[in-house]
C-alpha cells in the first residue's frame, strides 16, 4: 500500500511539475512570439519597437508567477499579492507594447522625437518596481524564502558581482586591443561620466529591478534547476543558453538589428546566452541567492553604453552584426566565461 501511495504521490508531483512547465511556456515563450509577429509586420511600416524589448523581459518571472499561483494556490507561504502585481504589472507592459504600433504618440524634445510610450513604459518601470520592493519586503522571510527570493550569502554574492564587472572589464579591453582601439578603451576609464555613471547605474539597479528580476526568476530560479533536473548540471545549463538565446529571436531581427543580419544577430545570441548563461549559472548556484544573477544581469546591459560611449536609450539598437564577427566574440567568450562551467558547483555529487 506505501508503495502505492508513494508512485501516486510522484504521479501528482510530476503532473503539477509538467502544469507548471506548460505555463511558464505558453506564458514566456507564447507571448513572445505573438508579440513578435506584430514586430515583424510593423518593422516593415517604420513603427517604433523599442517597447516590446522592455515588455518582453518581464514575460518569463510572469510565467513562473502564472504557474505557480495555477498549481500552488493553497499555500501559505506563495507570496501571492507580489506575484498578482508582477503578473498585473506585465499586461500592462504588453499593452503598452500593442498600443505602441496601433496608436504611435510622439512628442518633440528639441530637434528629436520621442515616443510616448516608451516614456510610458519607463514610468511604469520605476514605479512598479518601487510597490515590487514594498510588497516583497513586506510578504516576510518565510515567502521569500519558499520562492527563492530571500537574499542570502550577501558577502560571496558581491565578490561574485564585483567578478563579473572585473570580467566584462577584460573582455572589452581584449576585444578593444583587437580591434585597435586600446586608447579609446583606456580613456573610458578617465573620464569623469564613467564614474558619475557607474554611481548612477548602482542607483538606478532599484528603479529598474522588475525588468531584470523579469528574466532572471525566469530563467534561473525556475528553469535552470527542470533542464538540471533532465540533462545534468552541465547539459541542463548549456541547453538553457540556447533556448534563452531562441527566446531572443524577435528583438534580434527587429531591434537589436535589421532583418538582413537578423540570422547573424541570433549566433550572436546564442554565443552571449550560452557562454554568459554559464556564469550566471555558475554564481546562482553558488551563492543561492537569485539577486546575484539579477545584478550581473543588470551590469550586462547597462555597461554596454558605458564603453561604447552612447548613453542614449537606443544604444542597443539597430547594432551592425557580421558572420566575420562571431569567431573572435566566440572565442573571447570561451576564454572569459566558459571555464566556470568545469568549476565546483557544476561537478555532480556522488549519492552514498
């Protein structure tokens, strides 16, 4: 009779288990897509896209939200007015996003154009993420520590972050050598906006927190540990790199380049997902804190106008991309963030 019970109860866990999967993927990916064809059809007709990357970064922590508050609704601890407001929070932005094309509203700042929305959708940003701290301070330890939110092994999580600016850092001088451009990369770090900004980066990393805990919840706190679970520590996290890297196919074609280097821009992709994915990894794992790969995240995507000199807000736009590109960023990579994957945390424990 246990032996029964016990195959039942891993029958129910394994149906929630492949629920919660079906959601998170409907949720994350389904949505995407459907958005990405609106970017497709109105990319041609000169709209404004530059909503639907920020509304795209808060669909995968909404599908995990979704999931749970689906198969977990009788617990205690789910920290169910946090992940209501995510979730709220995130059809707004898509809103937002399908508004963009369907109803353009600009205003002229000086000589240039501005989109309403975009300003929108920024405003919605930073005050969402001032009632997102409010209601996880307030949901109390136990919440945050069931879901995996509760901040922890705070003195490894900073070196692990302050690691990741040491080696980006690197990876933007060597490839600045490379290119011939060593004494452009050398003035970065004299000139007095780069300190101002790094300040103002360290500020903003709160304003702007639900973006890149969007993605992050998503990716590492729920689907790392299913791909772990299926295809290693190792194999789990490098497939994870690629379908990370898939999930950027929209904003690859139609924002972070133009269709005609689109098949470029995702081996691109998938280059910076898998070999980045593998730190991220590493440093979630290692410190159990879901905030380090949220901060490494943000530090990702907010160094880049830092050392390309371009603090405007379409600095990832439209970035040229050839195939001529991809060895070199490839091997850089390799040599700056593949090896984290042979370190401890990736070697699998041996059951007694």
């Amino acid at each position: 009779m246990d032996d029964i019970k016990v195959r039942g109860d891993i029958a129910t866990m394994e149906k929630v288990e492949k629920k919660q999967l079906v959601t998170f993927i409907l949720t994350a990916y389904g949505v995407t897509f459907v958005l990405g064809f609106l970017m497709w059809f109105f990319y041609g007709r000169g709209a404004d896209l530059s909503v639907f990357p920020n509304a795209q970064m808060f669909y995968p922590a909404a599908g995990v939200m979704l999931a749970y508050l689906v198969t977990k609704k009788e617990d205690k601890n789910l920290p169910k007015p946090l992940f209501i407001f995510f979730i709220l929070l995130t059809a707004v932005m898509i809103l937002c996003a399908v508004l963009s094309v369907f109803v353009p509203l600009t205003m002229k700042s000086g000589e240039a154009e501005i989109s309403v929305w975009m300003m929108a959708v920024q405003g919605l940003i930073i005050l969402g993420s001032v009632i997102f701290w409010i209601l996880l301070l307030t949901s109390g330890k136990e919440r945050r520590a069931a879901y995996g939110l509760r901040g922890k092994n705070w003195k490894k999580s900073f070196l692990c972050i302050l690691l990741f600016f040491v080696l980006y850092s690197v990876r933007m001088g060597i490839g600045s050598a490379a290119a011939g451009q060593l004494e452009a990369f050398g003035a970065v770090w004299t000139d007095p906006v780069t300190w101002i900004y790094l300040l103002t980066i360290f500020l903003n990393f709160f304003l702007v927190v639900t973006a890149f805990f969007g993605e992050e919840y998503g990716w590492r706190y729920y689907l790392q540990p299913v791909m772990q679970k299926r295809f290693g520590l190792r194999g789990g996290v490098l497939l994870l790199g690629v379908v990370w890297g898939l999930w950027h196919l929209p904003i690859d074609f139609f924002y972070y380049t133009t269709p005609d280097m689109g098949l470029a821009a995702c081996v691109s992709q998938q280059i910076t997902c898998i070999f980045i994915g593998i730190f991220l990894a590493y440093v979630y794992m290692k410190t159990d804190n879901i905030w380090v790969p949220v901060a490494v995240h943000f530090l990702n995507n907010n160094l880049v106008p830092m050392f390309a000199g371009n603090y405007t807000a379409d600095v990832l736009q439209e970035q040229t991309i050839h195939w001529g590109d991809l060895i070199p960023a490839l091997f850089l990579n390799l040599v700056i963030f593949g090896w984290f994957i042979f370190l401890k945390p990736f070697r699998a424990v041996k059951e007694k």
